[in-house]
C-alpha cells in the first residue's frame, strides 16, 4: 500500500493490488476546519483516481460534533460522489455514540443513490466486499 495523504486524524492510502483507496480513521477527536481538512483530502485523492473505490475503516473514529456531522452530509458527501467514487465498504465504528454520529452523518446518503454503500463489521468483510463489487463490475 502507498501512503497518500497523513495527519493525526486520517491516513489515506492506495492499495493497488486491490484497487482502492483505504481512508484509516485514527481515535482521535477533531471539529471545525481540523476535521473537514481530513475530509478534503479524502475528496482530493479521488479526484486523482477516477472512478474510484474505497475502503473507510471508521473503526476508531470518535464522535462527530453535529455542526460537523450536517457539514459532512451536505458537504462531503455530495464532493466525494462528484470525485468520482463509484463504491465504498465502511467498517462500522466501534462505539456506539460513535456509530450515531456516523449514522447523523450519512443521513440521506443511500437513498440519494449517489454512490454505493456498504457496511462491515471488520476490515477483512469490507475487503471481502471490494473484491466482490470488482468482480461484479468486471466488464463495466
């Protein structure tokens, strides 16, 4: 894997062998322009792949602050899509406040069919799920 982007909030990297990106969510807690810097990197690394496919490991990740939560879902959101990513496999965070805020943050998401979602309890079910979703879309 290649590292693309670090901070002490997010490590991004390329993994080519599986062609996607891995966004690793580290427990530390951030708001404000802290927080939606990690994000633009995320929108930022898309941009240089098209399409593309992530991994996002919010495993560690801590509770959003909800002015950044609304930030995330009509912000982010709508960026990454635009960025060109095409499927993403979340690993559920850890605990449960957490797993609120995320939910607060994806509100809308699925349903606006911007790109394709799926959630995993581990790492190894989401790259279990990538490898799948590339194999289905072998011939797109």
């Amino acid at each position: 894997m290649t590292l693309v982007y670090e901070d002490d909030l997010l490590r991004v990297y390329w993994n080519e062998q599986g062609r996607y990106f891995l966004s690793e969510w580290l427990g530390v807690f951030r708001k404000g322009a802290q927080l939606r810097r990690a994000y633009q990197a995320c929108v930022e690394a898309a941009r240089a792949r098209r399409p593309s496919v992530w991994l996002a490991d919010t495993s560690k990740i801590q509770v959003l602050d909800p002015v950044d939560a609304k930030w995330v879902a009509d912000w982010f959101w709508p960026e990454f899509a635009r960025a060109g990513v095409v499927y993403m496999a979340g690993v559920s965070p850890a605990k449960a406040v957490s797993k609120m805020s995320v939910s607060r943050a994806t509100e809308g998401l699925v349903e606006s069919g911007s790109l394709e979602i799926s959630v995993h309890a581990s790492r190894a079910e989401a790259e279990a799920a990538i490898a799948a979703w590339h194999k289905k879309h072998a011939n797109d």
